[in-house]
C-alpha cells in the first residue's frame, strides 16, 4: 500500500503534512527586545525570514530554564497599510508552523489581508526548532501512528493496554523527559505572548488550523486584552484534544462519508457501487475482510484511517477510489517519498493531548466508550474509542487546564465546515457556546478539514477575509449555502506534494 500516506493519515489526524522547518537567524530575542530577522536555511522558501525567541520552559520559574521558539515572517509588501502581526498555526498537536505563512499567498488569501500583516508563522515548544521532543519511538512503533487498532470486543481493548503502557513509559524516560510536563497548550500560549512581546507589540491578531483553534481560544482567554483579530478555523471543543475529541474523529468520518459515496456513484468507472448504499457496503465489506485478511500489509485499521484522512480533502476522493480498487483486486500502490519527522511529531503530540487534561486510566471505561461507539459510529469508533498512551500518562500535572469563556473583547470569529471529518460541527458549536458574546460562528456547506482558504466556498472565505482586513465580522452567526464547485478550485490541492494540507 501506499505506506506513507496511510501513516501520515493515521498519525497526525488534525496536524499537517510535514515540510522541512526552517533554522533561526542566529542570536535569539528575549521580551522587550528586538527580533534579530535572518535568513531561514533552504529549503524553506526565501519569501522567508526566521529568528528564534527565548522564552522560560517552566512559566512558575521565569528566570530559570530557556527553551527556543523558532519564528518565521512574511512581510508586509506595503508598510503603509500594515496593520501588525498575523501569528498563524497550522494545527496538530505536533505540526510545525515555521513554513505554513510561505503558502497562504498561494492559498489565494488576498492581497488586502497580505498587506495589513506581517504573518508570522512558529513551530510550537517541542516541535521542530523549537526545543523538540522525543518518545523514542522505533520505526515499527511510528508505524502504528495514531490511531488504536480497531477492537471489535473487549478483549481487543485488553491487547492494547500493554502497547499504550510502553508508549506512556518511553515518553516519561526518553532524553526529553524534562520538557514533558512542560509542553502544553497553555505554555504555548504563553510563548505566543513572549514572542508578541519581542516583536514590539501591543496587540496580536490569530488564525489558527484545526488544534490551532483550541490554542487560539487559550491564548484569548489567558491573554484576552492582548488579541486583535482572532480567527478559529476547523475547531476543537473548549476542552481541547481530549477523549472526547479523539472519539469524535468516528462521528467526523459518518458525517464526511456521504460526499465520498456521492462521489464514487457519479464515477460508475470506479466499480465501487452504484448507490450510496453500495459504497457503505464496499466500506464495511473492505474493512472486514482486511480485518480478517490484510493486503500486502494494509490491515482494517489502517485501511479505516486512510479512509479517513483522504476525505479531508475533495482532491483526495480519485485518489481514495483507487487505493479501495487496488486493495480489492489485490493489486500493488504506489510507494509515497519518505515523511521526515515522524517521531518528534508523534512524540510532540502525546505530550500535547496526553497532558493537557487527564484522560480515563480504567481500561473498563474504554471497552464501554469502544462497545458505544461500534454502534453510534461503526465506520471508525472501534478504533477511536479503544485506549491508548493518555491512559497511562504520568498522573502529576504542572496545572489544570484552562477554561474557555466569555471574558474579553468581541474579537473572535469561528470558521467550520458543517462535513469536517477532523474536527466535526459539534466541537465548533461548543466552543461558540464557551466563548458567548466574544465569538461569532461562520459555517459553511461543504465539506473537508479547513473552511478558509483550504475550502471553496466564497461566502466563508469573504467572512474571514473581511474580518481579517477590516475587523467587521457578520452582525451575528452565518450560515453560508452549498457554492457550486469548479472543477480544479481546489486551492489547497495546488500546493501538494510540499505544502500543508492541514491532514
């Protein structure tokens, strides 16, 4: 099969394809004082310039310990209309964002949005340049990626634990052990504010991806006179990365199926069925038989993950039509190039999910949420439900988790696709519930993972961009109609193999 795109399927769910990072100019800035702008090192695109900032691992002891959060900047190419700085985040946990503001010109973000900013992107503390992490993971173990094997009883669950346990373990004694208790959604947000802070700022504006939503509605809520213009886009709920969010991957893919069954029925070439029933028949019958069966090394959960992370994108249906028929006639797939970083981006996301917040440590209550989920979502909830390594994470914690509410500006839009199979339409409802007067909900008809710019839909993508050049957003929440789509808009497809598909 093709290996590595189920592998970047199945371990980053919500982060992004990885691309090279780039290396800070030499010299690091601290609060208060100049960012020391430099060249990034190839192949990071020269539209480029990178820095580093210095922030405290540990925000209880400012003047102990420093990490480096490496920073990246697309300037402005009109100063005058240059409104300040635009911190972007791409999503993950685990997803490097040096790169990510090299790609929004040609995402088609206009021309007026390029110029009120200097978009600055950062890979998050523990990622990439920035202080990264390690489980040491084997290549066996980044292998099996994020996503548990689906267990269709609770003995599959049992055969689990012993897996997750070791996961937990390599992590808690691997050569980085120390940051762990460190790299968490709101030390990140508090870097967010350090490198405000260097850059000479008095307030920042946001967009952030996916797991960016949850770090921007953090940031809001530690730093909520600090924000300027804060866009949420494809987002978690006000809980963050939890067990509730890893289950909901099963209800994203039940919501985002019936795009790709539409699909396949008007291509009748495909042979996949004719009716939208026949597609959901083909899904279940494939799962199952590789569940029994595997082809040339793809086996049911892997074939269920790729399913699932192709449909992040409507480009991505031909290609997924083809890898059912491949594995139904047996025929070989293509090899994918080499994903580079796949452990630190493991390794970043369960520092992220797995502290942040406690999850479940009874393995009872996973073959519950497993033998739930079998039967509200079948198409993945055996998978998603089952336990994995944030069973058994280290139980002390440097803080709880922050709370999301209504204190603070209205500044806050939140953009969704009402078919997202990363981050479903309940999670963005609850967190416009969280946020209340602060926030207003834009969404859209359509679906995929990422709604502006990575979306088609011009109502959404005018909404966004409004906001973002002008600061007006909709009087109160949008529901944006099904466009019709040309055939080729797929504007975040133009950017593969090399840019960030938010997958």
């Amino acid at each position: 099969m093709r290996r590595n795109l189920s592998l970047a399927v199945v371990l980053t769910a919500l982060a992004v394809t990885i691309v090279p990072t780039a290396s800070a100019a030499p010299g690091a800035a601290t609060p208060g004082s100049a960012v020391r702008w430099g060249p990034c090192e190839q192949p990071v695109p020269a539209t480029l310039r990178c820095a580093t900032v210095e922030v405290p691992l540990d925000y209880r002891d400012p003047g102990g310990r420093k990490i480096q959060i490496a920073i990246s900047k697309l300037a402005s190419r009109n100063p005058e209309r240059r409104r300040g700085v635009l911190l972007t985040n791409p999503g993950g946990p685990g997803g490097a964002g040096v790169d990510l503001p090299a790609y929004f010109p040609a995402l088609g973000m206009p021309q007026e949005v390029l110029d009120s900013y200097d978009i600055i992107g950062f890979d998050p503390r523990g990622v990439g340049r920035s202080s990264p992490v390690t489980c040491d993971l084997t290549p066996e173990q980044q292998a099996r990626g994020n996503f548990p094997p689906y267990a269709r009883t609770d003995a599959d669950v049992a055969r689990e634990v012993g897996y997750a346990r070791t996961i937990a373990r390599q992590c808690a004694t691997s050569g980085t052990a120390d940051l762990l208790p460190h790299i968490t959604t709101a030390n990140t947000a508090r870097d967010v504010d350090r490198v405000r802070e260097a850059l000479g700022e008095r307030r920042i504006s946001y967009l952030g991806y996916s797991y960016g939503t949850y770090l921007g509605a953090v940031y809001a809520t530690l730093f909520p006179d600090r924000g300027d213009r804060i866009v949420l886009d494809s987002s978690l709920g006000p809980d963050g990365y939890d067990v509730k969010a890893m289950r909901r991957f099963a209800l994203g893919l039940q919501d985002r199926f019936p795009d790709f069954a539409a699909h396949v029925v008007a291509h009748p070439e495909y042979g996949l069925g004719a009716t939208p029933e026949q597609v959901t028949a083909k899904f279940f019958e494939l799962a199952e038989r590789l569940d029994v069966t595997p082809v040339r090394g793809v086996d049911g959960t892997m074939f269920r993950a790729v399913t699932f992370g192709s449909l992040y994108s409507d480009a991505d249906m031909p290609e997924l039509a083809g890898i059912w028929q491949a594995l139904e006639a047996d025929r070989p797939l293509p090899e994918d190039p080499p994903i580079a970083g796949v452990e630190n981006l493991l390794a970043a996301r369960f520092h992220v999910v797995c502290g942040d917040t406690r999850w479940p440590s009874s393995v009872r209550e996973y073959q519950r949420n497993a033998a739930v989920d079998r039967i509200r979502h079948p198409m993945l909830g055996g998978s998603t439900a089952s336990v994995n390594p944030c069973a058994f994470w280290p139980r002390e914690r440097v803080e709880g988790p922050v709370r999301i509410g209504d204190r603070g500006p209205a500044n806050v839009l939140i953009a969704q696709n009402e078919r997202d199979p990363g981050t479903p339409l309940a999670g963005a409802r609850e967190m416009r519930a969280a946020l209340g007067g602060r926030a207003v909900l834009v969404t859209a008809d359509q679906g995929g993972h990422g709604a502006y710019l990575f979306g088609a839909n011009g109502c959404a993508n005018d909404a966004v961009s409004t906001f973002l050049a002008t600061g007006e957003r909709p009087a109160r929440d949008l529901a944006c109609a099904a466009e019709p789509v040309e055939r080729g808009t797929d504007r975040a497809a133009a950017l593969k193999p090399t840019g960030p598909s938010l997958r």
